[in-house]
C-alpha cells in the first residue's frame, strides 16, 4: 500500500468535513486490498500498518472521546529544539497562495506515520480540542518541562482554518501562561475577526505573518498589536539553498532581494539564531524585524 499526493489529499478533505465514516471505509478499504494482493506480512512502519492503526483509533462512536494513536506534539530535534503541534498543509490554510507551489509540508507524507499523525491531529482539532490540551498537560508534568518556559511551535505544518479552532489554542495557551507559542500564520484574517469577537491574544503566543499567502496586503494592519513579532518572508536569490549553507555573497543577495530596511536573515536551525532567544519568538528585540529567508 502507498498513498500518493492524490489519495492524501481526497482523505484530508474527508477528515476537514468530519466526514470520518467515510474516511475510515476508504482507509480499510485500501488496506484489504494491499493486504489482498501482498499477504499479511507488512512491515510495523509501512502504510499498511500505519492506515491500520489509524482506522483502529476512528472506531469510537464519539469523534470527541478519540484516544490517539500517533504522537500529538513532536518534541525537540536537532532543526526544531521545541514542542511543535502540525495539522494537514492546505486544506489547513485558508490564506495560503503561491506558498501551495513549493509548499515543504507535503514533502512529509512520503512517511506514513508523520502523514497519519496530521490526519489524526486534523480530526482532534475539530471534535477533541480536550484531548489535545490533556496531551499537553501530560507533557508540561515531565520533569524535563517542570516549572520552566517551554516553547512551542504552533503549526510546523497546517494553520489555524477557523475561528473555532484559533479559539480553543488562545485558550488553551492563556491557561498556561509558561508556554511560550510562536508561529507563522497566513490566516490573518482570522486574527482581525477574533480581536473584534473576543479581544487580545494571550499574551504567550507570538505571531510572525508569513509571506506568500492570499492576505500579504494585511501585514500594516496587524503591526499596532501586542503579539505581532513581524513578518516572516522568503526571498529569491537565484537559487535555492537551505538558509544554514549560505555563503556572505548569498546574504548579500538575500538583503538585495529584500529591498534592504532592517532584516534579520534567519540561519536555519530554530533555537540558535541569537543568544538572547530565537527571534520568531521574541516580541520584544525582534519586535516589527523583517526575518527572511532564501526559497530552499
């Protein structure tokens, strides 16, 4: 069993319209026949095992009383050293534009376990918001997070795709004030509307406006608040490079192509740029900056 960008894709729109009936026959539908074809003997890390452990979680009757399968946060690596929370790329992102061209999110589904833990985490965000703030709280109790700032990366993949869900996040995130959430949005006009329904952001969740999008023309607009950190944007310097390769001629592009004004050219790895903090995350020293980096 293999799924292609094709089959992926159809079984997100299923899982963002709570059609989840729907989405489990065709998931074990595409099961038996491998398992037809092929025999019982698949690999516990191959599509077949995954889509079966999957279907297995979407038996409940009750979409709200799910238990998990696959790991609801991602903790710290060597490129992310934080928490991160993803969802599905696109069908997540109501403001994405040109970014779906070159979109890196999808480069994941070629691992089913990272493919399947975005379709669960799809579902938890529309009918389990509980579950996900217990997977959390579980996660604040381990010694390493005790009584200390824990940063989180809110959406490494997807975004917030309704006002609903942004709710449930700030208040997740408002009721544990030493979570740190940063991100980078393109849902901005999510936040206007949920300013004028339900007031300020809580003020642990810091938002870099991410370029690319459907709403780039409301980057001034949200300047004036709180949990503005800037924009985050990507330039083109006639090539594409990851940002910890660049060489000084390459950054010296990279401010060209930027229009110079004050940039900050993120260096690739989260979690090192500064040494007073990594600046996506930082609504104070990297308040308003322009942070760039090259189309990679």
């Amino acid at each position: 069993m293999k799924v292609n960008k094709l089959m992926g894709t159809n079984w997100a729109l299923l899982a963002v319209n709570n059609k989840l009936e729907e989405l489990r026959r065709e998931i074990m539908g595409e099961v038996v026949k491998d398992i037809e074809q092929n025999g019982n003997g698949y690999h516990p890390n191959s599509w077949t095992a995954h889509a079966l452990n999957f279907v297995r979680m979407l038996t409940v009757g009750d979409p709200s009383k799910i238990m998990p399968y696959f790991e609801l946060f991602r903790e710290g690596n060597s490129k992310l050293p934080f928490l991160s929370w993803s969802t599905l790329p696109g069908v997540n992102c109501p403001g994405a534009g040109d970014c779906l061209k070159w979109c890196y999110s999808f480069k994941a589904w070629r691992y089913p376990a990272a493919y399947f833990r975005q379709l669960q985490n799809t579902i938890l965000e529309r009918n389990a918001p509980g579950v996900i703030a217990a997977g959390l709280d579980e996660i604040l109790k381990r010694p390493e997070y005790a009584a200390r700032r824990v940063d989180l990366r809110l959406y490494v993949d997807g975004d917030f795709p309704n006002l609903g869900i942004m709710r449930d996040w700030f208040q997740l995130l408002a009721d544990r004030p030493r979570v740190a959430a940063y991100g980078y949005s393109k849902s901005l006009p999510l936040f206007h509307r949920y300013i004028s329904m339900y007031g300020e952001l809580p003020g642990n969740y810091a938002l870099n406006a991410s370029q690319g999008g459907k709403h780039d023309n409301m980057f001034k607009s949200l300047e004036k608040y709180d949990f503005f950190r800037g924009t985050f944007e990507t330039v083109d310097i006639g090539k594409k490079i990851a940002a910890h390769k660049m060489t000084n001629e390459d950054k010296r592009k990279a401010r060209k192509a930027a229009g110079g004004g004050k940039v900050f050219i993120c260096p690739g790895p989260c979690g090192t740029c500064t040494s007073a903090g990594h600046a996506c995350g930082s609504l104070d020293i990297f308040k308003n900056t322009r942070i760039i980096t090259p189309i990679h």
